[in-house]
C-alpha cells in the first residue's frame, strides 16, 4: 500500500467516494495542493473548486467541491465537504443562470455582500470547469 492511501469524500448528504487513490490535487483555501502517498499529517480549510482523484481502479476521477476540511492521517485522506459534483454532471446553463442572479443580488450589509461574493466565486468556478 505504499504507492496509494486511502480517500474518502463526503458531503452532509452522502459518501461520495471511498477508494484507493495514488495522488490528489485539493483546492485549499491558500491555493492548491497535492497529496501523495506517505504525505505529512494534515488538517487543511477547502475552498469552492476543483478536485481531482487518481484512483488506483476507476482512473481519474473530477469534482466540483464546495468548501470544507481536509485531513491527511497515517494512509488516509478524509474531504469533508458542502457539495461534491462530478465535473461531467455539471449543468453549464445552470451555472450561467447561477452567476447572473447573484450578479444582481442588491447586497446591503457586509454578510450579505460576503454571500454574494461566495456564490459569485462558486459560478465562476463551475464555469471554468464546464469551458
């Protein structure tokens, strides 16, 4: 088990994924970054965005997460998560139509304006995905 650790990756809703994987790419709230086996212990805050799994059976696999927590202990990866889309399944008018109305959200305090901001950002990153 040397060359690949374990990955598990919820949401509230569901278990998304529980497999052996040789290196993921996370999306971490100070930018991207890559586990590989034997990686350092770790706790880590996600931001919206793209993370992908090379699976050691089912090949690369891609989603789009939401924000949460990483943890990296021992040959385990746990990714808990708002949201875990597979990147196929994202739906490019959904998202367009996502962007525009928080584009015209009228935001009159700082949270308000932070919330618009947010899914400002997470159409955005959908839409990267989906070009």
């Amino acid at each position: 088990m040397g060359s690949s650790f374990r990955c598990t990756l919820v949401t509230p809703q569901e278990q998304v994924v529980d497999t052996s994987v040789t290196y993921a790419s996370i999306p971490g709230w100070d930018g991207l970054f890559g586990v590989a086996p034997k990686h350092a212990p770790l706790v880590a805050k996600l931001v919206d965005g793209l993370l992908r799994l090379d699976c050691v059976e089912e090949g690369v696999k891609s989603y789009f997460v939401g924000s949460g927590f990483a943890q990296i202990k021992g040959d385990l990866l746990s990714l808990v998560v708002e949201r875990a889309t597979p990147v196929d399944q994202i739906d490019r008018q959904e998202a367009e139509k996502s962007l525009q109305e928080a584009l015209e959200v009228v935001a009159a305090t700082t949270q308000e304006m932070d919330a618009k901001q947010r899914k400002i950002n997470r159409a955005r990153a959908m839409l990267r995905l989906v070009r």
